[in-house]
C-alpha cells in the first residue's frame, strides 16, 4: 500500500513539473533588446511606379554594387535588406529585413505551375527570378487544404476552420485570417495578392498570441510585417544543428514580436526552413544542405541594373 501510494505521489509530482514546463514553454520571456538586431529605416527616392514583369524571369538583376562586403547587407534605390546572425533561445537564428518601395516588390513563386506538385532547390528558384532575398513558402502543393492565392488568382479554396491564414494584399500588406474560413477573407476591404495556409498565427494587432499546441522544438520559419513595405523573417536552426536547440512556435512568435512585428506568421520550417541572401544560404551550419520545395516567397529589386 505505502508502496503504491509513493508512486501515486511521484506520478503527481510529474505531472506538476510537466505543467510548469508546458505552462513557460507557451509563455516565454521577452528577449533582451541588446540581443536583437534593430531595423534602420530607410527611405527611398521617388520614382516611377514599378511595373512586375509578367514573366518571373525578366525581373530586374540586383547590382553588384548594391551588396555589402561580407553579403549581409543589399541597398539600392528600390530595396534595402540587412540581415543579422544572432542567438536566442540558446539557439542560432538568422533574421532579415526588408524594406521596400513598391508592392509588387513582394512575390512569389511555385516550382512549377500549380496544380503540379513539383518541388525545386530554394536556390534553384532565386536565379530563375533573380530574388535579392529568398525565404521557402508554406509548400501547399504537399498538401489539398487551405485557401490559396498566387499573384491574386485563387488557386484553391478549401476552407480550414480550425487553422489560421496569412493574407499579402495588394498594398504589401499582411493581415491574419481566422478562421480559415471563405467569409473572413470576404471581409478584406482590398484585393488579395498572395495567401499562406500553414500557421499558426504568431503576432497580430501588435499582440503576441496564445498558441495552444504540443511544444516541440524545430527548425523554424516566420515572416513578420513592422510598417508600410517592411518586413521581418526568421529562420531559426533546429535540434539536429549543433550547438542548437531549436525553437517552439511561441517562442518564434515572441521573437517576431520582439523584433518590432505587428503582424506575424508561421511558415513551413524543419528542414525546409531556408534563407537566400541573393544566392548564399545564410541559415543553418555547414554542410548547409537544400531541400527541395514547393515554393518561395521573394522581394527583387525595381531599379534597372545589370543584364542576365
């Protein structure tokens, strides 16, 4: 009897512990501004407006001249991206921002035309559209679920109430759906450029959100909008890095926060999770290795530069 009562207590005892650690697992701490990089905003000359090419393959080359010495940092006219190696979360993680001058600048691109599930190497896909910076998408193709706009054409529309959507208008701007559901996306009072049907939703209104899920820690991938044409990414490594042990999503959701997004989204990640920094993968340890993908999400330059 005392015999079983000892294990009922110990049983207890674990369950108490396996709460707390659930319990601050879904709650993190914010992280220290001295160990975030910070935005430099910049502003851009007035031009005329950019026009996308129809073809991907005729967006404009960035300039050599645009990149900084180390690669880490691009800026012309039309766009200015910087990213930053940095460590939270005992885990390393690479961040990005993007600013720039016009919508269209924001783009996306599939392996192959959709309904095909074709995949294709991250950097395969930033030549052929000749990005400055690249991100991997949510993969949809791998799946048939979601509501799923390209390039304001929907390509599929099967609703997920119990999932959240991420929605690119055509401003560049980001606005979460839930649920994922046809009569919230209606509700938009501007047209619909790109949508994402991964998830969860980590920040919105300028809010860190509750995430009621299994916490597991993996390779991560976020995306996060800071003000009008300005963005932040995320791509953290996973615990099969060295040195790593990955991140939760609420922890990738209060870095999102932490970083200055009002708006914030989870992208596919595990080994997905890949960062272009025009054509050098700056995530994870080496051997860096690519998996082959779905699709992208891209930003390219509007000013005309050099010839393919």
């Amino acid at each position: 009897m005392k015999k079983r009562v000892l294990i009922l207590l110990m049983l207890v005892a674990c369950l108490a512990v396996g709460c707390a650690v659930a319990e601050e697992a879904h709650i993190p701490e914010p992280i220290p501004a001295e160990l975030l990089p910070q935005l430099v905003p910049v502003t851009f000359p007035a031009g005329d407006d950019y026009v996308r090419p129809e073809k991907p393959k005729n967006n404009y080359m960035p300039s050599a001249a645009g990149f900084s010495e180390d690669g880490m940092h691009y800026h012309d006219d039309t766009i200015d991206v910087q990213a930053h190696m940095i460590r939270v979360y005992d885990t390393p993680c690479a961040v990005m921002f993007v600013q720039i001058a016009d919508p269209d600048q924001f783009c996306t691109e599939l392996a192959k035309p959709y309904p095909q599930k074709a995949t294709m190497r991250i950097d395969t896909m930033q030549k052929r559209v000749h990005a400055v910076a690249a991100v991997n998408g949510d993969w949809f193709t791998y799946h048939n679920y979601g509501i799923v706009y390209r390039n304001g054409e929907l390509l599929r529309n099967r609703a997920i109430p119990e999932d959240d959507g991420l929605v690119v208008d055509v401003n560049g701007d980001l606005h979460i759906i839930r649920p994922m559901v046809e009569e919230e996306y209606a509700k938009l009072e501007v047209p619909i450029m790109h949508s994402f049907a991964f998830g969860p939703a980590l920040v919105r209104d300028g809010e860190v959100l509750e995430i009621v899920r299994e916490v597991t820690f993996k390779q991560r991938m976020g995306i996060g909008q800071i003000a009008p044409l300005t963005y932040v990414l995320v791509a953290a490594d996973g615990p099969d890095q060295p040195d790593s042990v990955g991140l939760s999503v609420p922890q990738l959701a209060q870095l999102m926060h932490d970083l200055g997004a009002h708006t914030a989204y989870n992208l596919d990640g595990g080994q997905s999770t890949s960062m272009m920094m025009y054509d050098t993968k700056i995530n994870g340890q080496a051997p860096k290795t690519f998996r082959a993908i779905g699709d992208i999400i891209y930003f390219v330059t509007a000013t005309p530069g050099e010839a393919e």
